[in-house]
C-alpha cells in the first residue's frame, strides 16, 4: 500500500549544502495499518544503527498523523531491478555480490536479517556510475526484517516468495 501514497524528493540542507532524499509517506492515503506503520518504524530504526557504506543511511524522520518524512542518503542511480536486461560480466556481478555479502554480514553480525531482500531493495548509488561497469550499491527498506532470536533460531519464514530457494 506504500508504493501510490509515496513521494520522494530531492532536497539541500542550507547549512552544509549536501542534498539527501525527503521520502514523504502520506498515511492515510496508502491506508498505513498501525502494524505496517509500526514495522516501518522498525525498519528506520534499524536503517539509524546500522553504519556500512553500502546501507542507505537515514538520518532522521517525522512522525505526524497524516504522514511520515524519512531524510536518507541519496541515491540517483535507481533500483538494480532497471538493470536486470543488461548482461553483466563476471567481474561486475562479483562487485555486486561481494557488496551484498558484506551488507549480509555486517547485518548478521549486529543481530538482523534483511527477510525479503530483492531488487527493487538495492539502490546504485549515483547516476553516473549506472553507466559504469563498476558502480556501488545501497541496501534499502528493512520494513519487515526480522531480529535474529537470541537463541540462533527463528520460527518465521522471512523470505519473499519471488526470491526464495526452491525448497
């Protein structure tokens, strides 16, 4: 229900004049249910602790009652999921994979898996290097990640169907 009710927009902060995306939840029109407003509060929270160069950082968001405003880390080079037509060679593919593995880790190591990482969750970092065939990326939208029970167990099946292992 996000997706329609969502606007993201490019904005400067005056003091240091470093832009940083503004995304802009409107609450009531994508009909945000306390337990998915909650689990994007999570999420954002996970999205502050979490320091790896490639996670998108948030710096801090408003919580009113007809909206939500996330301040983040800018991204201009759209989702992966624009790049798939493209074929990659090894090399390129390997810079992904070894980017996501490092999120992966750094994630695990504090507690927390991603759950339903795909995508349209993995931002280039800027525009330019899109054309590159080298670009770095930004894990994006922990909404629904589940922390690791103590225990090393979990009872949740925390993948999406589209990008789950066969079995």
């Amino acid at each position: 229900p996000l997706g329609e009710s969502n606007k993201v927009l490019r904005v400067k902060n005056n003091r240091t004049n470093v832009s940083r995306a503004m995304k802009i939840i409107n609450k009531e029109q994508g009909k945000l249910t306390p337990a998915e407003e909650q689990k994007l509060i999570t999420g954002i929270n996970i999205l502050k602790q979490l320091d790896h160069p490639n996670i998108m950082k948030v710096y801090e968001y408003f919580n009113s009652e007809n909206e939500m405003v996330i301040i983040s880390e800018l991204c201009t080079g759209g989702p992966l999921l624009n790049m798939r037509v493209r074929r990659f060679k090894d090399q390129i593919a390997a810079n992904i994979m070894s980017q996501l593995f490092s999120v992966a880790e750094c994630c695990h190591q504090k507690g927390i898996i991603h759950g339903h990482l795909k995508l349209e969750d993995v931002l280039i970092e800027s525009k330019e290097e899109a054309n590159l065939d080298m670009f770095n990326i930004k894990v994006v939208d922990f909404g629904i990640e589940e922390i690791i029970k103590k225990n090393g167990t979990d009872d949740k099946n925390p993948n999406s169907v589209r990008y789950a292992a066969p079995e």
